[in-house]
C-alpha cells in the first residue's frame, strides 16, 4: 500500500500522541487509586496506635477489662475506633472484638497472629467471595519497661470506598483519554496540514511547468528554510533544462535543414539515373534500392524538423482543408511505399476542417506510413474518412503484426521504438507517432490507438468541425 508522506507523519503521530495521552491518563488514575489506598493505611495507622497508647496505659489482663477499654475509645474517641477491631494477649488469646467481623474472616486474622511479630505492623488485603474487600493491620503493642508483648491489635476498615472510586476513576480516564485523543488528532490534522501548504504549493507549481514556460521557475515569497533550499535547486534544474532543451531544438534543426538540401538533390541524382536506359537490371535494382533508402533518409530528417517546430508550440492561422482532396494525395504519394499491399482508401463525403493543410497532410501520411512499414506483403491498409455529430474521423487500419500491449501506451512517446518480434521494412527514429500526437493537439483534436498483437492495429484521429 502506498501511503503518502503526510498520511506516514500524521500516523505515527497519532500513534505517539495516543500512547502518550492513554499512559498519563492511566497513570494519573493508578496514582489516584494508591493515594487513596494509601490514606486509608494511614488512617488505620492513626487509629491502631491511639488503641496501643491505651492498651499500655491500662493493659488489660482479663477479657471484660479489654471490652470496657473498647466501649471507653467508642464513647470518648468514636473517630479513631476503626470499622474491625480485636485485641488479643500475648498468649494469642482473643480478649475483645468491636465491629462487625464476618465468620470467613477470622481465620486469615489468626494465621496474621502466627507470623513472627513486625515492630513497625503488618498490612494485609483480605478478599473473599461474597464479603466486602477488607484491609488488615496487625500491630504487637509492647511493655515501655521490659520491652515485652502484652498485646495484639488487629484493625481493618473496608476498600469498598477505593474500590468503587478505583471503578469511577477507570471510567473518567476512558472518557478523558478518548476525548483527549481526539482533540489531539484533530489538532495534528490541523497542523499537517497547514505545515505541508507550502509544499502543496510546489507541488502544484511543478504540475503547471510545461517546457514552454521552464524559465520561469518559481516565484520568490517566503518558504521555510528547507523547502526554499529545494526551490532553488529546483529553479536551478529548470533553467538548465531550459537550455538543454532550446539546445537541442537549435541542433537538430539546424542538422535536419542541412540534410535536406544534399539528400533531395542526391534523390534527384537517383532518379536521373534511373531514367537512363543503358544501365542494366543489376544496376537498376541496387539504385532502387538507395532510391528507397533515401527517401527513408527524406522523411525521417523531415520529421526530425517537424518535431523541433512542433515542440515549440508554433501558431498557424487555420484555414479550411478538405479531407477527401488531402487523403487522395496521402493515397498517390503512399502507393510508392505500398508495393504488395492492398491500399484502399474510403471517402464517401467531402469533409472540410479548419486547420493547417501540410501539418494535417504530414499526421496523415505517417500514420498510413506506418501501417505500410509494419504490415507484410499480402496484408491491407485501409484510409477512411466519415463525420459524426460536430467531428471528422480518420481511420486508418492495418492487418499487420500489432503493438504489444506493454508498448501501447508508450508509442506516441517521441523516439520510443518498440522491440517487435521482426524488424520493419524500413527503420525510423520514433517520432511519426510523436508528431501525429503534436498535430492532433495542435488542432484540438483526439487520438486512439487500438491494437492486437498478430491481428493488426487501428489508429483513429477526430478532428473538430469547426463552427462553419
């Protein structure tokens, strides 16, 4: 999957945003839950050493002593008295019990009795089914004079105050993380976006530069550092295409002009020859064959011309061309080319176009060029001319070997040439396609290319009506 470089950021961001949000909001709560578990062993604390201050003030050495020190701390110190309370001798034997203890209870406070004795008191969480959660604190009280133990105390008070803030703090941290999450993203969305706009920006300029306009570049405003180090590298690269491109231009003008002079004239110097009826048919088949070799030379210097005029966007007044005297001239000059093939031409109606008679001509003439050069002896060409609603249609089929498919979109690119299972009657340079494309758009006209490998290939060119 391809995932854009914003889409990449705002994703890991939202990634680390959450995590960070989720952990701090869930650490607040568990931080929360212990200070209350805390502050509830604190309070057992306060309380169980308010009773060891009165158990070694009086000891009480028999049971009912214990139950009116007890009944003495519930009428004069209430707030101290925790919910559980029992007090045991030395000997572990139970002397007074205040508060509700359930039955199930009681065995895990006798094995706290068994465990050797901690100066400082032991807590421990008593959980069992069906009773409420209780925490348990069990603390030996000592003689101040001899240091022995006279006494046992167990406090306990129930979690269900924690526990049911622990439950409403789960809830308020779902809520709060949930919101908190979506206001972050929201807010990165935000920022995403405002911070990719310049780059946007370039991107959308880069869209716009056409080879016409390289020069101009990108215009001066305020960038982030970055993004102005790679708009000048930008505006840098620009410009030297500029120049490589009006260089080529200037070359291969300038060599397709000069080539035209010497191969017309040796074109001329052929057919002279050829006229001659003392040479011999050995002689006239090799001078046949430069003939066809230089007239290969012709078109292609002169579509190496066409292609450097038509890429610099020339502007023509357009006139009307009938299409039926243009395709027959097409038809004369193509039958030289067509030996062995069926060259047929349809043109039930006089169609009139507006537009540039040579350029029109030269589109033509290259499309049927290369049905000729790809379709072998036996085969047909078929030119047709017909109009539909507000265009002219020009067809010209082959039954010659086709375009594969991996080729097909790529064929009208200029001096793209196709690796074909045999080669061609004649070879070319890749640019008839190109320059039939250039035409066509010149004349804001469409182009389709329809092929099937072995079987043959259509080539269909709209051209508009006109309002006349």
């Amino acid at each position: 999957m391809n995932i854009s470089l914003r889409q990449r950021i705002f994703l890991w961001y939202a990634l680390a945003i959450s995590l960070l949000i989720v952990g701090l909001v869930f650490a607040a709560q568990r931080i929360m839950v212990e200070s209350l578990r805390t502050a509830l062993d604190e309070r057992l604390q306060e309380r169980t050493e308010v009773l060891a201050k009165a158990v070694v003030t009086s000891p009480p050495e028999v049971e009912h002593e214990a139950y009116e020190l007890i009944e003495l701390l519930v009428e004069q110190r209430l707030p101290y008295v925790p919910a559980v309370l029992r007090i045991t001798d030395s000997s572990r034997t139970v002397l007074a019990t205040f508060g509700d203890i359930p039955d199930p209870i009681i065995p895990i406070m006798d094995r706290q009795l068994l465990l050797p004795e901690i100066e400082e008191g032991r807590f421990e969480t008593v959980r069992i089914r069906g009773q409420e959660a209780l925490r348990l604190y069990t603390v030996p009280v000592h003689d101040p004079s001899t240091g022995q133990t006279i006494a046992l105390i167990q406090t306990g008070d129930s979690l269900a105050t924690v526990i049911a803030a622990q439950g409403q703090l789960w809830r308020m941290a779902l809520i709060v993380g949930g919101v908190g999450v979506g206001v972050a993203l929201l807010a990165g969305l935000f920022i995403v976006r405002r911070g990719f706009r310049p780059l946007d920006a370039i991107l959308n300029r880069v869209q716009q530069i056409e080879r016409d306009n390289l020069r101009t570049g990108f215009p001066e405003e305020v960038r982030p550092a970055e993004l102005q180090q790679l708009v000048s590298s930008l505006n840098s690269m620009l410009h030297r295409l500029d120049r490589a491109f009006k260089t080529r231009e200037v070359f291969v003008a300038s060599v397709s002009h000069d080539l035209r002079t010497p191969l017309t004239a040796l074109q001329g110097q052929i057919d002279v020859l050829l006229m001659q009826p003392s040479i011999d048919a050995e002689m006239k088949q090799s001078l046949e064959r430069m003939a066809r070799e230089v007239r290969r030379l012709v078109r292609m210097t002169n579509n190496l011309l066409l292609n450097a005029q038509l890429d610099s966007k020339p502007v023509f007044l357009p006139r009307d061309v009938d299409l039926t005297e243009l395709l027959d001239e097409v038809i004369r000059e193509a039958r030289v080319l067509a030996e062995g093939l069926n060259l047929g031409v349809s043109t039930p109606e006089v169609v009139v176009v507006p537009g540039d008679y040579d350029l029109l001509k030269q589109m033509v003439l290259n499309v049927v060029d290369n049905a000729i050069k790809f379709t072998l002896k036996g085969g047909s060409v078929q030119v047709s001319l017909s109009r539909a609603e507000d265009w002219a249609i020009l067809s010209v089929s082959d039954t010659g070997q086709g375009i594969p498919q991996k080729h097909l979109t790529h064929v009208m690119e200029p001096f793209y040439k196709a690796d074909t299972p045999r080669k061609s009657k004649a070879g070319g340079v890749g640019l008839g396609l190109a320059i039939v494309k250039q035409v066509i758009g010149l004349h804001g006209g469409q182009l389709e290319i329809h092929s099937q490998e072995g079987v043959g290939t259509t080539v269909t060119m709209r051209l508009p009506l006109g309002l006349g």
